[in-house]
C-alpha cells in the first residue's frame, strides 16, 4: 500500500472516546554519590622519583604503573589529582604523603 491522503482518510482514528488515564508513580532511584574532593600531589625538587611511587603505592594503594603515571604528571605538570572521595576519607592519606616530607594537599570541586 502506498502512502497517499486518500489512504490515510480511510483510517479513521479518534481518541476522543478513549478514557483519560492519569497515574501516580513513584520512582526509586539510587543516588550516585559524586567524589566532592580530590588528594593532590604537587613537585618538589627534593624526593626522588621511587620514593614518590613507593609512597603512592603504599598510602593510596596504587598499583606501580597507576603510581608511576601520577608522579610522571606530578613531575611535568607540576602537581597531580592521585586520589578521589570523601573528605574525611583523604585526610589520613594526606597526612601521611606529608609525614613523609611529599606536599599534599585536599581540594574541592564541583
């Protein structure tokens, strides 16, 4: 059948008397929890670049490529984001990078 008005006028569709139909649905959805905060390691010309890979490993619990891609962007770039989550559960790590003579610090981001 080919498409055509004369077609379409043979089918007559009317909603009119169809009933109206409204309905209240509740929706459940889980809320994806957005890291507000992330850990970053800025250079220095002091620490070495094993021991910055060692520190990654052992605080943040990088694997060694993860820990040596970080410090290669710590050492290009200046500073690297090594860590992403809460608040509260970054400040230990970045304690701890500091304890070890690294510079750290926690930053927000929306």
């Amino acid at each position: 059948m080919e498409f055509s008005e004369d077609n379409i006028s043979r089918f007559r569709i009317s909603f009119q008397n169809q009933e109206k139909h409204q309905e209240d649905v509740e929706v459940a959805f889980d809320e994806e929890v957005i890291a507000a905060h992330q850990l970053v390691v800025y250079n220095d010309e002091v620490n070495s670049f094993d021991y910055v890979i060692m520190t990654l490993m052992e605080v943040c619990e990088h694997s060694s490529e993860q820990a040596e891609q970080c410090t290669l962007q710590i050492h290009f770039r200046g500073r690297c984001g090594v860590k992403s989550g809460d608040f509260d559960e970054l400040v230990s790590m970045r304690n701890e990078i500091c304890r070890r003579g690294i510079s750290a610090e926690i930053e927000s981001y929306q």
